[in-house]
C-alpha cells in the first residue's frame, strides 16, 4: 500500500491560518516576476520549529528581514542541493544587504536529518543558513501548516526511501508575511531581485 | 574549475561479448556529503559504441547504490525514482547529472570528502544480456558543486 504521510494545500487548515492573521495592513506592493508567484495566505507563520541549534523558533523571529524558506531533505540528490546553492549565490550577489537574509532549510526528514547533520548540511553552503526540524510525529502537520507537499517513497530497502516534495521558496518579508513563492527555475538574479524589492519596502 | 578535464576514459569491455564495444565515460563525480549524511548523489557522462544497459552501480564508498530517475513535475515536486536499468543507445550520450538520471549511494561506508577520489563499477548488459562490468575513477566534488542548469524535468512539456 502507498504510503502517503501527508498531502499538502488542505483547504480546511488555511481556515486556521487566516485566524492567526495578525492585521498587518499596507504591505508594499511587490512586483510579482515571471519566476514567482504571489502569495497572500499566512502559511507557517506561527508555526514552532527547532532550529539545527537546538532553538526554538517561528518564522516571526526573523522579523526585519526577509526569509527565504526552503523544504526538503538531505538525502536529496539534488533538488535541495541546487536550491541552497542557489541561496549561496544569492547571498553574493546581495553583499552587504545578505546580513538583511535569512535562508531556512526546513527538513522534511526529521528521522534522518538529525540537527548535526542539518548544521553542516546547511553550513556547505552558508554558514549562516539554518536548518530547521519537527519531531518526525509532528512533520506531517508541520508540512499542512506550510501547505508543503511532500510524500515518502519507499526504496528498496526499508531505510533507502526517498521524499518527494514541492521545490518552491516561500519568501517572507520583513515583517514577516508570507509574499513570493518563487519557482525553481528562478535564477540567483532574479532571487536577488525579488529580495532586495522587499528590502526597499522596508518601514525603519 | 568544473573543468570539462577529469578522465577520458577509454575502456575496453573484455571477455563474454560478441565483440569488444568501447564504452566511454566521462566527468564522473559524486557530491561530497555533510557529517552523518548516509547517501549521495553520483554522476557521470556515458556514451556507448552499441546498446547497452545499466543494470546496476556499486561504489567502495556505499554498501548499496541505485539508479534512479529524478524529474520535478509541473507540479512543482520534485519526484526521485529508482529504475532497474538505465538504457545507452548506441553512440547516444546520456548524462547522468544532478536535474536527471543519477546514481544513488546509499548506506555510506565513510563520508564523501571534497578532492578524494573513488571509483564506480558500472554493471552493464548488452542485448544478448550479457553482463561486463566497467569501473570508472570519479572525483568527490564538494558539496555545493552543481550543474550550470537547475533541476528541470526530462520531459519535453510546455512550460507555462
């Protein structure tokens, strides 16, 4: 039998998420690029995570700057391999304005990816990348709170299984709602760009 | 400085075969891993002189390895799948590499350091399903090494 540990964009639960909604009028309006599109719904925000540090943490935490989220795995091939890479290049490209980013690498893999390996995971890329986790109990509602799809495939042997899941970036903005989900075709560029808009919208 | 360079590697396949079909295999790699991670991704160029099959990998560096297909759907998932062979029409170069067909090392024996080398054994079937066994030198590239290209899908769909 398939087994399907959690399937995503569950209409019931953006009901709860509006709920967290706390006003935040005015958002400064974005361009939305050909590479992205535009989100408005509050997915994750509240959510509480562990941080590869052992931290816990929400998104609200990075308040005043721009996150860029990421799911996935490290058993990834490389999906999520190219996808941080791309961050790291984006994190060049944006030079002194980086400090102003935090990238999240969110695993979807709790089981395997425990904090050290998520540290120097993360780390190969930019050392200021952050892994983040959920017990492996909690990971399929942690997968609904983000409307992350993803699903375990079974390998050919019990623990060669590999997670097949959704290659968006959520970008939240500096104050912390959830803005772009940007494709993952977008190039470095065009990621720079989006960020550095949200950056300029920033109230000081 | 992911110079096109590393091996060219000419090698004859020997004994069980009808005739001696060369087999070239090119810029083999395998991703360096993090501490503690269990598997990696393994990747090289394959061109043969006549049809053959991949019918499975085995590296020192892994107690088991596959090949696998992975593709990221207009659905926007990625979706990874191993596959019991991998088919090189004659004279045709398929890439494995990092967006598409790759090898997956699984259960590592050590951890993949950047700039060390191993070596891939490639178990290949020709049409009269006999079986040669070819094996490759590959470089450990670090972790963030990357084809220019992100991950698209193999196959040939409209984009939106």
């Amino acid at each position: 039998m398939k087994r399907v540990l959690a399937i995503g964009f569950l209409a019931l639960l953006a009901a709860c998420d509006t709920a967290e909604d706390a006003a935040e009028p005015n958002a400064a309006p974005v361009a939305v690029p050909s590479h992205a599109k535009e989100m408005q719904a509050r997915y994750g925000e509240g959510y509480a995570m562990t941080d590869h540090l052992g931290q816990t943490r929400t998104l609200a935490d990075w308040r005043g700057k721009v996150a860029l989220v990421f799911f996935g795995y490290t058993h990834c091939p490389d999906a999520c391999p190219s996808a941080l890479y791309r961050f790291s290049q984006v994190m060049e490209i944006l030079g002194p304005q980086a400090e102003q980013v935090q990238v999240l690498f969110v695993t979807l893999d709790p089981a395997r990816d425990k904090p050290e390996i998520l540290r120097d995971y993360t780390a190969a890329f930019n050392p200021n990348f952050l892994g983040l986790y959920v017990s492996p109990e909690k990971t399929p509602e942690l997968a609904r709170a983000f409307h992350v799809f993803y699903q375990v495939t079974p390998g050919q042997t019990p623990e060669h299984y590999s997670v097949d899941h959704g290659v968006g970036t959520y970008v939240y903005d500096t104050t912390g709602r959830l803005r772009l989900e940007i494709d993952h075709t977008a190039t470095p560029d065009e990621v720079a760009d989006s960020v550095r808009q949200l950056l300029a919208a920033k109230k000081d | 400085m992911r110079a096109f360079s590393l091996l060219l590697l000419f090698l004859f396949l020997q004994t069980g075969w009808a005739q001696t079909p060369p087999l070239y295999a090119t810029d083999a790699w395998v991703r360096a891993t993090a501490r503690g991670q269990q598997a990696t991704g393994a990747f090289l160029t394959l061109r043969s002189a006549e049809p053959l099959r991949l019918v499975g990998v085995r590296s020192p560096l892994a107690a088991a390895a596959e090949i696998h297909v992975m593709r990221v759907d207009d659905d926007g998932v990625m979706r990874m799948r191993a596959i019991p062979w991998l088919d090189l029409p004659a004279d045709q170069v398929t890439e494995l590499k990092p967006g598409g067909f790759h090898i997956m090392l699984l259960s590592l024996r050590a951890p993949a350091n950047a700039g060390q080398r191993t070596t891939l054994t490639l178990v290949l079937e020709n049409a009269a399903r006999q079986r040669q066994e070819v094996t490759v030198d590959a470089e450990i590239r670090a972790l963030n090494a990357l084809a220019p290209n992100p991950p698209h899908t193999p196959r040939d769909k409209a984009t939106h």
